[in-house]
C-alpha cells in the first residue's frame, strides 16, 4: 500500500463527512437547532356561560354550572373524542447526519492509523480537523458567529481610542 493513501483517504473522508452534515441541512432547509420552531397553539376548547376553566401544565378544571339556556349535555349523545394530536415531522436531515457522524469516526480512525507515516501529515490533520468539523458543525458555527459579534465589538471601541 503507498505510503501517502491512508493520509489522503482520512483527508477525503472528512470532506465526505463534513458535505453529509452542510449540503442536506441546506437542501431540506433545516433550522439550526438553537433556533425557535413554531408551535400551533391547541385549538380552545367551547366555553359555557357561568363557567370558568382554568388549564395548567395538561390539567384542567373547571367550576360553575350551565345557564339554563343551555340543553342539557347529558341527554345529549356523547361528545365526539377529539382526533389524536399530530404526529412530529420526521427529520429528513437525520439519516445523512447519522451516516456523517459514524463516516467522521471512521476518519478519525483511519487518521489515527496514517499518522505514523510523516510523508501524509499534513493530510491528517486536514482530514481529522474537518472529522470534527463535521460532528461539531452547528457549535463551530454558534462559534464564529460570536467571534465576528466580538470582533465588529473591537474594531467599533478601537475606533473611539
């Protein structure tokens, strides 16, 4: 085997790796996870005069009586039971960040076993450094963020001195 193939193997590895993570979250136009995802509010419930209900945390109570303008709700027939709630969307996104999860372990892997030859180095750090650039993408991003945030913070007090 050449010397310089597992060096260059990890090297591809991790940018396979690090495109599993990027490309899908983009092509699906999937939000980073510390971002708000909306939630429809529970459709309220009908409400007789002269009653007060109070809901906490899935418990609900309710006092008062019918007015009696009101039919009787026990001759009536039974409430129809609300449908079930529905089901989370499936993430389209996990299996690709599943298969770059294990894809980066076995680059860092295959780095570990390529950095006995000097000749590749440089491929080896590439490749285990965009390993875990792939199992790290959203705090390496939450990461420059705060760094541009800091540095525009900088430049703007230097301005002043």
């Amino acid at each position: 085997m050449p010397d310089s193939l597992l060096p260059r193997l990890t090297l591809l590895i991790g940018v396979v790796a690090l495109g599993l993570v990027i490309i899908p979250a983009i092509v699906y136009d999937q939000p980073a996870p510390w971002q708000k995802r909306e939630v429809a509010p529970p459709p309220p419930t009908a409400q007789r005069s002269g009653e007060l209900r109070v809901k906490f945390k899935g418990i609900e109570l309710s006092w008062g009586r019918k007015s009696a303008t009101q039919p009787n709700i026990a001759n009536e027939a039974a409430p129809a039971v609300p449908p079930p709630p529905p089901q989370p969307p499936k993430d389209p996104v996990k299996i690709y960040k599943v298969s770059a999860v294990i894809l980066a372990l076995a680059g860092l892997i295959v780095g570990t076993m390529a950095w006995r030859n000097s000749a590749g180095r440089q491929f080896v750090v590439s490749g285990v450094v965009l390993c875990c650039a792939a199992i790290l993408w959203h705090y390496i991003v939450a990461g420059v963020v705060a760094a541009v945030g800091v540095a525009l913070l900088l430049v703007i007090f230097g301005s002043f001195g």
